[in-house]
C-alpha cells in the first residue's frame, strides 16, 4: 500500500520507473492479499479542513502515543510491588531507608538507568500535556457547536475519553509510592469511607485491608497499564472511525456548506503534516523532560503515613476534585447513630453533576433548538452568546475549585490569609459563573451587533470628508463578498411560544438561550444600506473631487 | 400545527430555527487562489528544498547525540562533563540524552511540515458529503432482516426461552460479586480501634525513645508513636497510619475544655495526627494560637478547646489519646483512643 503510493512522488528518470515498477509489484502483492488498493482509494485522497484549532485533538493523540512508548519502556524496570527494602542507591539522603520496592525501583530508574530520567519526566510531562489538549480540544468542539448533530455520540466518546484520562494520570502517579502519592491514596481512602453504608467495605476491598495495606501498587499497576490503556485506545479507534465517517467539520467561509468539506488531502499533504506534526509535538516534550524536572520523588521520599509536607497538590487535571474538598465548610450529621459526611457528599454531588451537564450538553440544546438537521459547518462562539457564557461558566467553576485546591500556595505567595481565600472561593463559586455568563453573553452581543454594522456600513478607514455644509462623513470600505459571507451565513434561532406541540419548559428554555438576539443582515436590508451608501459617496466625491487621499497624503506627492 | 417557523416540517417537534427572510445570502464559492512563493518562483522552490533536506540532516546529527550520550555522558558511568555518579552526572546525562532525542524527532517534524507548507499542493480540494443514513431502501432492507431474523430465531413465538434467557443474563452479573468480595477483607473492628493499650509509652516517632513529661516544654510539639510499635510489627504500616499522635505542651490556664486538660497530665495533651476529615496527618501546629493545621485541606483544630474544628472541611474534633506520667516519669497511654481515628464513616458510632 505504501509503495504505491511512494511512486507517486518520486521524480522523473529511470529511476523513477523502476520505483514505479517495484511499487507495482509490491502493492500488488497487497492489494491481493488486504485488498490495498480500495483503502488507497478510500482514504488517500480524504479531505480534511486546515485550521490552526484543529490540532489540539492531534496533540492528544500524540501524546497518548509517546506516553505508550515512554510507558512501555517504564515497565521494563518498575517493579510493582510494595516489599519493603533499604535503599542503598546512589541518592544519599535516603541511603539505608525503609521504602518499597516500587519506590526503590522508581529511584534506580531516575539515578541509575541510562535514559531512565528523560522516559520518566517524558511519561509524566506527556500525561500533562495529554490532559491539558484532551480540555482545550473539547472546549473547542463546545464553543464551535462541533458537537451538534450528527456528531453527538463522538462527544460522549470524546467526553469518556477525558474522565480515562483522569483515571489513568491518577494510578500512575500514585505508582511511585512516595509521599505526595501516599497522601493522595490516603484522600481516596478517606472519600470512599465517606459513601453511606458501603463506603469501608469498599474501601477495605480496594486496599486488600486497611490503609495502606500491601495489595494496592501492584492493582493501580494493572489498572494503570492495562485496563485503561485498552479502554482509551479502544475509544480513540471509534473516534477516529466516526471522524471519518462523519468527515470533519470546517469553519464558515466561502465556498464552505454543510454539504461539503474543503481542505487538502490526506496524501500527501496531511500524511506529511499531521504526521510531522507527531515528531514536533514529541520533541518539544522530549525538550522539556530534558530541561524542567517533574515529580522529584526523591524530594518529596518514600511514603509513610505519619509525615506529609506543606503544599501537597494533585497533578493539575486532578486539582478541581481537590479543590471542592477545601472549599466546603465542615457538614457531617449522624442519623440514628449513622454518620452522614455532606463535607464528601456534596462535593461528590458537584463533581458529577458538572461533568454530566457537560456530557449531557448536546442532547440539552438539541432538545431546545429542536433542530434536527446535520451540522457541518462550525459555529463561531460570539454567534450563539447563551451557549459560550454556559460553557465560560463552566469553566470559572472548574478553574475556581482547582485554584481552591491551590490556596496554601496562593496564600503563601502572595501573603495573604488562607482563610480568607478560602472564604473569597467559597463565594466565588457562587458568584462568578453567573457574572461571567452575563458578561460573556453581552460580549457575545456586541460583537454580533458590531459585526451587522461592518456587513451593512463596510469597514471605517478613519478618513473623515467634511461637505460644504459642514457635514463631516466617514468614508466606508464596503466588505467583498467572501469576508461578507463569513458574517452573513449563521443561523438564527428565536424563542418559541408554549402550546402547539411546544411544552411550557421548553418555551422558557428557548426564551433564555434566544431571548437577546441580533437579528442578522437580510439581502434587502444589505441592499438599502448600499444605495444609502452610494448617496454617501456621492455627497463625498463632491466634496473631495472624488480623491480620498487626505492633505498630508497629497502634500507628500 | 406541528411546524417549524421556517415553514417545514422537522422530524422530531417544532424547531427554534428563524426562517431567512428572501432565502438569506448565496454562498459566493471558493475564493480565487494566491499562489505561494514557492510555486511562482523556482529560487524560493529551491531554497524551500535545501531548507527540508537541511532539517532532516539536523535530524541525524540529534540521533548520534542520543546514542552517542548512552556511552559518553551516563549518570553512573562515563561522563564527560561531571563527575562519575554525582548528581550533576545525572543532570548531564538528562541533559544530553533528552536533547539529542528532541532534536533528532523535532527536525523530522519540522522538515515534514515545511515540506507540506512549501512544496506540496496548497490548492483547497473540496470533497462531497453524504447524508449518514442509509437511503430508504437500504433502511427497508435493514428493517426486513431484522424482522425476518427474529422470525427465524422465533422470538417472539418462544417467549419461554426469551424469559428464560433474561433472567440467566440479569442473572450472571451478580456473579462478578463473589470474586469482588475476596478483594480484602470485612472492616470488622479494625477501624474502631489502634495499636495503643493502657500502659504503653509514648515514644518519638522514628527514632523510638519515650518521652519524659519533663523533656516536654512548654508550647513544644512532639509526634509520636506507640513504643511497642516497630518494624517488627506486623501490620506495621497499617498500624502506624492509625496510632500517629502528637502530643502539645500548653499552659493550662488557657485550656477551655476540662475534659481535655483532665485527659492530659499538666497541660500535655495528645491528639490523633490522622486528620478526622480524610485523612492526611495533621502536621502543622502555629505556637501562638495552639491551632493544628492539616496541609492537605486547611482543616484548623484548636489545641486549647479539645481539638475542636475551627476552620475547613474537618467536622469532628481529633480524637485525644488519654495520657499520663509512669513511675520513671515516662508519659503513657491510660488506653487507647476514645473514639475511631481518622476519617468518618458510616457505621462509626456502632460498638464494635
């Protein structure tokens, strides 16, 4: 398969023949053995749309890649058990401790294995950066409105993704067995004995005993290098297949419909992009694993109950489940002598209901609009204001309780009172996502408004004509037709009237997202402003002589 | 009138969708395209050639670096640049290793990508799409297989056997509780009590020694452990993560809580390190407001009060470890913990 397709881009001469021929003969070979050629036909000369927002799914795909190589190679010398040792490695300050031998394999991967720092800093910034592209690829698909019909199924495969994500990063860093991974294994503890009725029980069954117990490394082990990593790769195989087979969106431009998709093929243009795009996004981890060390287990030492540190945070994607455990104030009550934890419940709470409104977004707003067409084209966000001040508000929740989960480094560098700040986030959670919904959808607004004005009245150039009747005009540049397109082409929606098929809820929940609307520009509209226009420029010919040039512009001639 | 305001009929309701007055704006089609240097100017062509081959050169140079850096720049063996086995060997080594390993896959990257920006087509091709589901013949294919294959399997004819079969695989999955339920053992009364017993010493945790009443000063913290407790012990991390305690010094004139002062000896009192919220040890004491501080959620106990839960997510005071002083002067546990250590749970307040 891949030799037919060298022979396309090999030179001219002889040589080039001969290739031809070897590719021949090889893809022949292929084509009857896998059937080569229709997959060549099929997928060689898909179309996908160029657009710098487009790479951050890449960028997760990437990472989870040299997360599997950096991984694979991990599991050569980590040893998944929790046997205690001395330590009598080269890291002096720890020569003759007590530890595991997880934590002692981990140190003579960091200290003593050729390379095996640069894999572990490469495994452990891969999963950073994995994360961090899994939330800004699904905040685009949100804010574009790439999840809407017939893509729903992709966000709840997308929307799983992220939550693996989650659980793979959490059992990996609590493989070390050091402190920060030691008390983090210790908050689970805490939390599941917090669940009515079955919380110890569960507990007990995940550590095979009490905290810590003995069994619990080497099951996280499996958990974190095969169950997971199948179930992600498994998904990522049926995105992709419903990448293809929904062939991908593309902004609004000219040219540009729900019934067709411009951009380039994927041979050879995408095979050469997106696949160097893999060798870029792999080197610039590999440039900070070799600069910016990560994860010094060796600082934090090997885990023991009794001890704990200052400033003991999660990875970054975990922080928001740690921050809603600060935030809430101490609630627990007993009922008939049961002991009910709200200070765990409610959070719990939180958590998945943040989560299932994002999952359930789709379906939420598709109920709303009642659209059932397919959507090919890209929403831009400030086109549909309800929808980007939900999403912003969602955020300022997430990034409230992560930065919660932050506040003893906050207090400490910046001197304040961590109580305070604890105080400031617990209202903050409450108040900022309604301010920052308002604030976004008013945004949202404007532009609309701004956008209708440049469609109707063209672009200012700043140049000001002052008519003999002391009128001063400003001379617009009209838009072409392909920039007016892009401000033209949305949809509207408008908020319906309850009866008719259409339930009272229904009705108020299209009146909240389509209340406040601009209307768009309508041809007739487009065309009044035109001859308003023409009159303008003629009052300004006159005036100028038909020469825009201003005094200093002419003087300078 | 179940109509769209668009005047069609949508299959599922009544749309929000605005009907575009005059049939809205035609799409203008694909702008005309701007060729790139590249394709207008045979030097800019050239010079964008040399640039990918030059990139993919510098691509080798970081594997030789990469392979080169195994044998000559090791933490623990060779190393040009540092001293054998010293930690700035091993910063060397990272160094080296990781640089030679990025440069040699970067530049693969950023030649391909050139390669793509410069040299290859950039014309827009367009592809047509196609509605997803299947036309209605393909539909009424469909649905007759699935009638027929019911049919044949007699399904709805055999609704003994179809019973039968949802109630064995509604069935089987209560299986997979067996095998769950040997994953560790029944909490039991583990939870409930420690390792601590009435006349064990208080010893400093990991060095081990008891502690005399006297040796404690004033506004001091100490963290200790049960004496007995030592590597040697069974469970023994298990045990520690439940007997951690820490003991403070306070003048008893501030004490608030009689109770608290009644369980200590002359102003010394001990506390559960495990803090009552999930868990983390409470490690932090501020000397001049008697609070402990739990780093891992800001719960704040008062020292003065019983331990009582001033600020944060914590909810029940730390359990205090009734103390007092032995013959040789020694501070001891008078028994164990009144109450369960650590976080809450349900079946807590049961005898056990």
């Amino acid at each position: 398969m891949t030799t037919t397709s060298d022979s396309r881009t090999t030179g001219t001469g002889e040589k080039n023949g001969r290739m031809m021929k070897l590719g021949a003969v090889g893809g022949d070979w292929l084509d009857q053995r896998v059937g080569g050629a229709g997959l060549v036909k099929f997928f060689a000369r898909k179309i996908f749309p160029d657009h710098w927002s487009f790479m951050f799914g890449e960028v997760a795909l990437y990472s989870f890649v040299i997360l599997l190589i950096s991984g694979t190679f991990l599991t050569m010398f980590f040893v998944p058990s929790m046997d205690e040792v001395v330590y009598d490695g080269p890291y002096e300050a720890l020569q003759g401790a007590e530890v595991s031998r997880a934590f002692a394999s981990t140190m003579y991967i960091s200290f003593e294995l050729r390379g095996g720092l640069l894999f572990r800093q490469m495994h452990h910034w891969a999963a950073l950066v994995f994360m961090v592209a899994i939330f800004v690829h699904m905040f685009r698909v949100f804010f574009t409105g790439a999840f809407r019909k017939p893509r729903e199924l992709n966000w709840l495969v997308g929307f799983s993704l992220m939550v693996l994500g989650m659980v793979a990063g959490f059992t990996g860093y609590s493989l070390p067995d050091d402190v920060l991974s030691g008390n983090g294994l210790r908050v689970i503890d805490g939390l599941m004995k917090a669940i009515p009725i079955i919380g110890t029980y569960l507990s007990m069954l995940l550590f095979g005993g009490e905290f810590p117990g003995t069994d619990i490394i080497p099951r996280l082990f499996t958990i974190h290098i095969l169950l997971v990593p199948a179930a992600i790769l498994g998904l990522i195989a049926i995105h992709l297949v419903m990448l293809v087979a929904h062939k991908h969106t593309h902004y609004p431009g000219p040219g540009r419909t729900d019934r067709n998709v411009v951009g380039f093929p994927l041979f050879p243009v995408y095979t050469a992009k997106a696949g160097g795009f893999f060798f870029l996004v792999f080197g610039i981890i590999t440039l900070i694993s070799a600069t910016t060390a990560i994860n010094a287990i060796w600082v934090y030492g090997p885990y023991d109950p009794s001890p704990v540190s200052a400033g003991s945070q999660p990875d970054w994607y975990m922080l928001w489940t740690d921050g809603g455990l600060r935030l809430m104030p101490g609630w627990e009550f007993t009922v008939f002598g049961y002991v009910i934890s709200l200070n765990m419940l409610i959070p719990f709470a939180v958590y998945g209901g943040l989560l299932a409104f994002l999952a359930l977004y789709p379906f939420l707003e598709a109920w709303v609009t009642g659209d059932d067409r397919e959507h090919h084209v890209l929403d831009l966000p400030y086109n549909t204001p309800v929808r980007t001040g939900i999403g912003v508000a969602w955020i300022s929740v997430y990034l409230i309780l992560a930065l919660g989960a932050t506040n003893d480094l906050i207090a400490l560098k910046l001197q304040l009172s961590i109580n305070d700040l604890t105080w400031l986030f617990r209202i903050g959670i409450f108040v900022a996502p309604v301010l920052l919904f308002w604030i976004t959808k008013r945004v949202c607004l404007s532009l609309q408004r701004q956008k209708r004005n440049t469609v109707l009245h063209g672009e200012e150039t700043s140049r000001v004509v002052r008519t003999e009747s002391g009128e001063m005009l400003e001379i617009h540049e009209p838009l072409n037709e392909y920039d007016r397109w892009v401000l033209v082409q949305h949809d509207d929606y408008r908020p319906l009237k309850a009866g008719n098929g259409v339930s009272s809820l229904r009705a108020k929940a299209t009146s909240f997202f389509f209340k406040d609307r601009i209307e768009p520009v309508t041809p007739t509209e487009l065309r009044e402003a035109m001859e308003h226009a023409g009159h303008e420029k003629h009052v300004i010919d006159e005036a100028t002589g038909g020469d825009y040039r201003i005094p200093a512009e002419k003087a300078h001639h | 009138m179940n109509q769209n305001l668009d005047g069609s009929f949508p299959a599922r309701g009544v749309s929000a969708i605005a009907p575009k007055e005059d049939g809205g704006f035609p799409n203008p089609g694909l702008p005309p395209h701007v060729h790139r240097q590249a394709d207008i100017d045979p030097k800019a062509e050239k010079r964008a050639e040399r640039i990918v081959a030059a990139m993919f050169g510098i691509s080798v140079i970081g594997t030789a670096i990469f392979i080169a850096s195994y044998f000559v720049v090791t933490p623990t063996g060779t190393n040009l640049f540092a001293e054998t086995g010293s930690t700035s060997a091993l910063w060397w080594s990272n160094l080296i290793t990781g640089l030679g390993l990025a440069i040699a896959v970067f530049f693969i990257g950023a030649a391909a990508v050139h390669w793509a920006k410069t040299l290859m087509p950039d014309e827009e091709m367009v592809e047509e799409r196609h509605e997803l589901k299947g036309s209605e013949e393909t539909r009424a294919a469909a649905v007759g297989i699935l009638t027929e294959g019911i049919q044949e399997a007699g399904i709805g004819r055999r609704p003994l056997i179809v019973t039968s079969m949802v109630a064995a695989l509604v069935a089987l999955p209560i299986a997979i509780l067996a095998p769950l339920s040997t994953l560790g053992p029944l909490p039991g009364n583990k939870l409930h009590h420690t390792f601590w017993r009435a006349g064990m010493r208080l010893a400093r945790d990991h060095d081990g020694t008891p502690i005399r009443a006297a040796d404690v000063a004033m506004n001091s913290i100490f963290h200790v452990m049960p004496e007995e407790l030592t590597h040697e012990t069974p469970h023994y991390l298990e045990e520690r993560a439940k007997a951690a305690t820490v003991i403070v010094r306070i003048d008893p004139a501030l004490g608030q809580n009689e109770e608290s002062l009644a369980n200590g000896y002359e102003g010394i009192l001990a506390f559960s390190k495990i803090c009552t919220h999930v868990g983390c040890p409470v490690a932090l004491y501020e000397q001049q407001t008697h609070h402990m501080l739990c780093p891992c959620h800001q719960s704040t106990f008062d020292v003065t009060d019983g331990a009582k839960v001033i600020f944060g997510p914590a909810h029940r005071p730390l359990p205090q470890l009734p103390i007092e002083v032995d013959a040789e002067g020694y501070l001891v546990a008078t028994g164990d913990f009144p109450e369960p250590i650590g976080p809450s749970f349900w079946e807590m307040y049961k005898e056990k």
